[in-house]
C-alpha cells in the first residue's frame, strides 16, 4: 500500500510507503497523506476482539512495509490492551467507550499505535547504517495530547519524547500528566501560550538541522499512525452489531478535528457494515456552515464545555474533502450536528436523571444528536455513540450538573496524588535557541 498527499490527485504526484508516511508526518506539498486506495475487507466472524480486528484491518496498510509487517501481530496485542466495550443505553443505540486506556480518552488508541511503530522502527536502525541516535518526538500541547502522546512513549526504547505545553494554561492534573515521567520522557513549561508551543514544534520540524540531529517526528493528531487504529474499533465494533442484529450500525462521532470521523469513513469505505456516519460538532461551526454554503471557511475558534472539540479550522477537512470531493458528495457521505453548551448541560442533566449513565461534555453532544436523529427519522435503526472521554476527567463541568461526586478515572489517581503534592517544572524561554540548548 502506497500513501499519497491530499494536494495530488490519485496517480499523479510522488507515493511513500507507511514508514516515510509515519516519519514526515506531513506530505512534502502540505498535504496529508491518504492511502492511495481502500483494501475491501471481508467483514468476518464476529466476535472480533480489538487485538485480532486490528491485524485484520491494518494489515493490507502495513504489508510492504517488512519491520512493521512481521511486528503487527505484536504491535496490536500491546497498543490495544484495553477493553473497547458497548454499553447498550436503549434498544436501538449503544455507546462504545473509547476511554479506558492509560489517559482516559480515545486518543490512547492512536498515540499507543504509533508509540509501537515508531519505536519498532527505531530499533530496527539502531546500530545500522543510518541513525543510530534514538528518534526524538518533539509535541506541543494544550493539554490532553501530550498526557496521551506520553503515556504511550514512556518506558520505549529507541525513542525520547519532548513536550512543550504553555506554562500556566493548562490544569494541575494535566501538567502532572507531562511531567511525572522521567526516563525518556521530558516536558518543558513554554513562557508563552500554546500557539509559541506550536510555533517551535512547526520551526525544528522544517529545519533540516534539527531533523538530522534529533531524527525528530511529530506525534500529532494529523499523523497516519494515529488515524489508522482509530479504524480497528469501528471494524471491530460494527461486525459485531451486525452478528447481533443484522443490520449496518450508524455511528455518531464527537468531533473536532475530524480524526476520529474520518477513521470511521475510512472503516465504511473498507467495506465494513457502517451505515451513516453522524459528525456531533460543538458551538464550532466550520463543517456545519460549508454544508450549507458549499464554500469552505475555516473560523475563529470558539471555547466550548467539550474543549478537546474546540478548533475553528479542523486539519483533518482535507482529508473529508479529498473522500468526497464535491460538496454534494460530502452532503451524501456525512450529516452533521451543532450543539451549543446549554445543550450539552441539559444532555448531561437528563441522561443522569434518567439513570443512563454520567457523560463527559463531548460525549454528550453526541448522546444529544442521537436524539435528533430520532426525531427526524422516527423509531428503528442502530447507533453507537463514541464516547471519547471518561466523565471524571472533567469533574469541575459534570457534577455539579448531575449532582454527585465523581471518582478520577483510576489510572489517573497517581497523577492527582503528584499534583496536589506539587510539579517540578522545568521552564523555556519561547526560542527555538533555547530549546536547542535543552536538547544538548
Ligand atoms: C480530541 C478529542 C475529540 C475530537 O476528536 P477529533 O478526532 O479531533 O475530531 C473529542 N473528544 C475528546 C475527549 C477528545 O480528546
């Protein structure tokens, strides 16, 4: 399998494999890379469990790719050891919970895949030829990636991670989360805002010095490495509904920068039993708005109670576009919903009252957009609603709305406990001189 940048048209313009994919993140026109083609899978046996669909679904991506193709077994059985399970919630709609991972949302599923394959490539140059210093990935964060990004590199050979997140703006249990490692994992607290944090990682990226010094890679939510695992739950999730029922499975995709909508795109346009794919949007409006327009204006962004949704100019729109092309096809492909705060409050509210559970803010604006659904189209018809984070890791939002303690999601206790018991920061000036010298 060959991977092409979103700015060539299919068979025109230069393909890479998966491993330069993987390693220069974008392609060298700016664009982002797209497989040149879908495998058609056979959607199989269920019960599928993560480990399994995930060397079914990324095998044809990776099979040209001979370290990463003899390691995959491997790689799938340690990035997805968690449980993806579905927890029915009425008779037509299911929510897969995407948050029991070492960080408490989706994005362990992506940042742990790529960890493996990044490290695995790592070690299979070290005492080669080329690279023998091990790989550097340099991420900026306002806040949740990083922990993520974090986690999953932590304790990999081959491989250090640097993390610059903006000091100041981000929460004393996410800065715990960054910077209570050690070992091959290093944060730094930016004098600056996020977009400084950003601004650095996008300067030592295209500044071929440091690319040949550090081997530096970017772990950010554009990457193939990301979206490709982000795949195997929808594969996996949707053969087993429909051993179940028979049916294709709609699913309702929180989104901000259309990642996670595009994995579920890409799983359907794979052949796997996926009905509509519903895009669930916060006051954030850019998708929305191009519907309706047929003109594509990327906005200011708006804050929002679902925060990790908050972004005016999604990445992953060129990726949307480049699977359907016009906007009546995209208008086809997806439907997309607004919810405003007050509707993500009275969701939570509700759900709660009506002993449905308690849910994060951006899973509720998917339970919200379920309801929609239902209006518009009456009973009938199956969904699953991805719940992208665990309620506890916005206390400060969901309890005084449902009225009870919530307990921290477990794996994030130790983090509490480095927190209040206080963070020692390392802190850099917002040049890249400064990060030169801290990288020795
Ligand atoms: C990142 C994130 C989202 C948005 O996902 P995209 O792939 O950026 O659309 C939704 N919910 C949570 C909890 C997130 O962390």
């Amino acid at each position: 399998m060959r991977f092409r940048s979103t700015r060539s048209a299919p068979g025109t313009g230069t393909s890479v494999g998966i491993a330069d994919a993987l390693e220069a993140g974008l392609a060298p026109d700016g664009g982002l890379f797209v497989p040149e083609s879908f495998p058609e899978l056979e959607r199989g046996k269920a019960p599928l469990a993560m480990g399994e669909a995930g060397r079914a679904v990324l095998e044809p991506f990776f099979r040209d790719e001979p370290v990463l193709a003899q390691e995959l077994p491997g790689l799938c059985e340690r990035a997805f050891d968690f449980p993806v399970p579905v927890r029915p919630v009425d008779s037509g709609t299911g929510i897969l919970e995407l948050f029991h991972g070492p960080t408490a949302a989706f994005k362990d599923v992506g940042a742990r895949f790529l960890a493996e394959c990044v490290s695995a490539l790592a070690r299979s140059r070290q005492g080669g030829p080329r690279d023998s210093r091990p790989r550097v990935v340099l991420v900026a964060t306002s806040g949740d990636t990083g922990g993520a990004v974090a986690a999953a590199f932590f304790g990999k050979p081959a491989v250090e991670v640097v993390i610059l997140y903006p000091k100041g703006k981000i929460s004393p249990l996410q800065e715990a989360q960054l910077t209570a490692w050690g070992g091959n994992v290093r944060a730094y607290a930016v004098r600056g805002d996020f977009d400084d944090c950003q601004r650095l990682v996008k300067e030592a990226l295209a500044d071929p010095e440091w690319r040949a010094s550090f081997g530096l890679l970017s772990a950010n939510s554009i990457s193939l490495g990301r979206i490709l695992p982000q795949c195997v739950y929808y594969a996996m999730a949707s053969v087993n509904a429909f051993a179940e029922t028979g049916e294709e499975t709609g699913f309702i995709v929180p989104s901000g920068n259309l990642g996670n909508a595009t994995a579920a795109l890409w799983a359907k346009r794979m052949g796997f039993p996926i009905g509509k794919v519903v895009l669930a949007c916060n006051a954030n409006r850019a998708v929305l708005d191009y519907l309706a327009t047929g003109r594509w204006q990327p906005r200011p962004t708006v804050s929002t109670l679902a925060n990790a949704m908050d972004v005016g100019n999604p990445s992953n729109m060129e990726r949307l576009r480049d699977l359907f092309p016009t906007v009546e096809a995209l208008r086809a492909g997806v439907e997309v919903f607004s919810v405003t705060d007050e509707e993500i409050r009275e969701t939570i509210r509700s759900a709660a009252r009506a002993g449905l559970g308690v849910f994060c803010p951006h899973t509720a604006t998917g339970l919200f957009t379920r309801e929609k659904l239902g209006r518009k189209a009456g009973p009938g018809g199956h969904w699953l609603i991805a719940a992208t984070a665990h309620p506890g890791k916005f206390r400060s939002v969901v309890e005084p709305l449902v009225g009870q303690e919530l307990a921290l999601p477990p794996s994030l206790e130790r983090f509490a406990r480095v927190a209040e018991g206080g963070i020692v920061r390392a802190e850099l000036e917002p040049e890249l001189s400064a990060l030169r010298r801290r990288m020795g």
